[in-house]
C-alpha cells in the first residue's frame, strides 16, 4: 500500500473575507479595488435602511404616498452620505452616480414595504 502525503490543512483564517469586507465597510475612506465588493455593501446597506424604516413607519402609523416618497428620500440620502462623505470614493470608477444609487434599491423597497405593511396591520388595524 502507498501512503499519500498530504498537505497539512490550514486552520480557519485569522479573519474571514466577509468579516474583512464588514471592516471596510465600517472604516472611512476604505480602499474598494474591487467593484462588486463595494456594491456588495452598498446592496446590505441598503436592505438594513429598508427594515429600519418599514419599522419605524409602521411605528409611527405612517400611510400612503407620503411614507414611500420619504423612504426613497432618505434611503438615497443615506446611501449618497456613505459613499461621498464617508467613504469618499470617487463614482466614476463604478458607474457612475446612478449605478451606485440604484444597486439594490427595488429589493430593499420590497423589504421596507413588507415590513411596513406587517407592522402597520399588526399595530393599527383592528
């Protein structure tokens, strides 16, 4: 019988490609070499603003025109302060401005909705 030989297996890196991404994402002025990471963070940053403030209108009984207009005038808001003023990255090297601020934005309208409509039934309708 041989015996192969085999490399000794590593143990689970010190710090994780998603955790490495999550650190970035939380320190100013990260270097993003890489485009996708970037709208990666952009996108999940994107889903937590459209819980938070589906909880926050369904809260508070917002309703109608008024509670989407101001979901997408902050969440733009938000993401445009985190990529200019916080990260301070340049939007020509991922597409543009309108690139950046429409990565994810139907998906967390979806999540915001939902969130919105089940808190606000669950609390304000009898």
């Amino acid at each position: 019988m041989s015996t192969v030989k085999r490399k000794p297996v590593d143990k689970v890196p010190s710090e994780s490609t998603a955790m490495q991404t999550f650190n970035k994402a939380l320190t100013a002025g990260s270097d993003w070499s890489d485009k996708d990471e970037f709208l990666d963070v952009v996108y999940w940053l994107r889903q937590i603003i459209g819980v938070l403030i589906g909880v926050v209108w369904g809260v508070v009984p917002m309703k109608g025109i008024l509670g989407i207009l101001l979901f997408l005038a902050v969440n733009v808001a938000i993401v445009y302060a985190y990529y200019s003023l916080f990260q301070r990255i340049n939007e020509d090297d991922f597409g543009g401005v309108s690139e950046i601020l429409k990565e994810g934005l139907m998906t967390s309208f979806a999540t915001f909705v939902v969130t919105w409509i089940i808190l606000y039934s669950a609390l304000h309708v009898d």
